[in-house]
C-alpha cells in the first residue's frame, strides 16, 4: 500500500500554514513553535534545522527526540477525523499537531492547549 502523501510532503511546506492559521486569529508563531516543540520533544534549534533540511512529515516525527507523554489527553475532530481513533500511528501525529494548532487558532489558552 502505498504511503499517504502527507507523510512525503515537506514539513517546512505546511509549517507556513500553521504559522498563518494563528496569525490569523492573533496568535504568534512563537506559540506555533512552542506546540510543536512540546509534541516533539524538540528543541528549538532542533526543529529550526528540521525546517532548513526540508525532511519530511514522516522524518519529522521518526527524529522527534520524544513525543509528549501527555499525547492521549489530545481529543476531538480535525477534518471530519476523531484524532484518537487514527489507527495509523505516524498519521495519529500529524492529526494531534493539526487538533493543537486548531485549538489555538480559536483561542484556547496555551495551559490547556499544552496538557
């Protein structure tokens, strides 16, 4: 079967989209950073070089230092999708970073947002 194109696709290409989805609604990049980094475990210069290396989402998040323990408090719909019920475990993470950056753009304090 072959692999979902999401998980092929730069991640520095989506990034941009999240950074705008939040400054949509006034939030900043540093937070967007600051989810991401939580999920990942990444630090910031960690993830600043995934962005220059261009890796994808599946490099992404196969080098992430160490996802937050927290992840299954991560619950509702992203795109018509129960983030808890994603069976495939790398697609799961995609959809918790989508659910967290949602959260923020519509204006959830980050306490809750970082679990």
């Amino acid at each position: 079967m072959p692999k979902h194109r999401i998980f092929t696709t730069a991640f520095a290409k989506v990034y941009p989209l999240y950074v705008r989805k939040a400054e949509l609604k006034n939030r900043t990049r540093e937070e967007v950073d600051q989810i991401i980094c939580w999920l990942t475990g990444y630090t910031q210069l960690e993830f600043e070089a995934q962005i220059e290396q261009q890796s994808d989402f599946e490099t992404f998040f196969v080098q992430a230092p160490a996802i937050h323990p927290n992840v299954s408090l991560i619950k509702g719909v992203v795109c018509g999708v129960r983030v808890e019920d994603v069976e495939d475990p790398l697609m799961q993470k995609i959809r918790y970073l989508d659910k967290l950056i949602d959260e923020l753009a519509k204006g959830k304090a980050m306490e809750k947002i970082l679990r």
